[in-house]
C-alpha cells in the first residue's frame, strides 16, 4: 500500500494531508532503522572476520611455537593435537558466523529496499531509462537491482557468494587457515605416537644387544 493509497483508506477517496505525512514520516523512521541495521550488520560481520581470522593466525603461530619446543614429549604432543583441531573447529564455526551475517545483511537490504519502493525512490527518472538509475541507497550493483532484491529473494537467500568477492575470498582463507590447523594437528598426532614407540623400541634394542 502507497502513501497515498492509505490516506485514502483511512479519509475516504480523497487523501488526507496530514495522513499522508504521519505515513511518509513512519516510512522515514523505518528506512533510517533498517539503514542503521545494514550498516550495524556489516560492521558486526567485519569485527567477525578480524576477530576469527586473528584468532586463527595467533592460534598456529602460538600451537607452531609450542610444537618445535616440546615435540619430544607425548604429553606435549598429544593436548597440540587436541589443541589444533579444537582451534580448526572453532575457526569453522567462525566461517558459518560470518556467512550467517550475511544473510542478516539481506534481510536489512531487503526491508531497506522496499521502504524506498513506499516512497518512490524508484520512479523513472527523467531523461533516464535504465531501471537501475534511481535514487534508492545501494553499495552494490546486486542491491541496485531492486526487482531481483524483492522478489527473487528466496533465489538471493540460496544464492552462493559470487566468484571473486570478498565474501568468497573469506571463505577461501578460512579453508586455508582450517587445513593448516589440521595439518598440524595429525603431525602432533604422529608426534605423540613416535614418543609413545620410542621406549618400547629402546627396550627392544637393548634385549637384543644383551
């Protein structure tokens, strides 16, 4: 429903001015919420991407460290191996928060786009045929699009990141930063199993020679 559409609705077949404006003023107030709430998303979903992958980074370099000094004991070696796949799990979860936010970030996108349809930001500019030039907020060329934004959103909730965002680049360093940390925890693995062999060979070595 237009603006004018409910002023009819609550004045009879002529709008009322002041309705008008009381609807236009609400549609204001939500479109500078639901701004608010993009900018909120992405930002939260920045913070993430620092956090986790600085956690990840610090994590390996402090497990690598630890790994080159006490590599000759099973106790050591063995809580390395519990210790990197615990951090390979909490990075993984890192990468589904982060693609979480995303969503987050569309659905703010989404009521954003269809507070600007009630106020007309999509009307055909003059001189201006292409449906994409309108005044409506967008970042990206996918939030320009404001027909696929609103209905075909369920196509936009299933959709993949696109090949070659950062949303993809993320996730690619993600992987990366999950098979170092498992990498390094099956070594830690073969670590605490090769101590844990080494008293019984040397057993083994000693009745031979005696």
């Amino acid at each position: 429903m237009s603006i004018k559409d409910f002023a009819k609705s609550q004045n009879g077949s002529q709008p009322d001015k002041d309705a008008v404006k009381a609807q236009r003023d609400l549609l204001l107030k939500v479109y500078d919420a639901a701004i608010a709430e993009y900018r909120f998303n992405v930002q939260l979903n920045w913070d993430r991407v620092k956090f986790y992958i600085g956690l990840a980074v610090s994590g390996i370099a402090a497990g690598t460290a630890v790994f080159k000094i006490y590599n000759d004991s099973f106790f050591a070696s063995f809580l390395l191996m519990i210790y990197f796949f615990i951090l390979a799990a909490v990075t993984t979860f890192g990468s589904r928060a982060i693609s979480k936010g995303k969503e987050y970030s569309r659905q703010a996108v989404l009521t954003k786009t269809l507070v600007e349809r009630e106020l007309g930001l999509f009307r055909q500019l003059e001189g201006l045929k292409d449906p994409d030039l309108h005044l409506g907020i967008a970042v990206t060329p996918g939030q320009r699009k404001y027909i696929n934004v609103i209905f075909g959103r369920k196509e936009r909730e299933a959709k993949k990141p696109d090949p070659g965002s950062i949303l993809q680049a993320t996730q690619w360093i993600f992987v990366a930063l999950i098979a170092v940390q498992i990498m390094f925890g099956i070594l830690a693995w073969f670590g605490a199993a090769s101590v844990h062999d080494r008293p019984t060979k040397n057993a083994s070595s000693q009745r031979q020679g005696s």
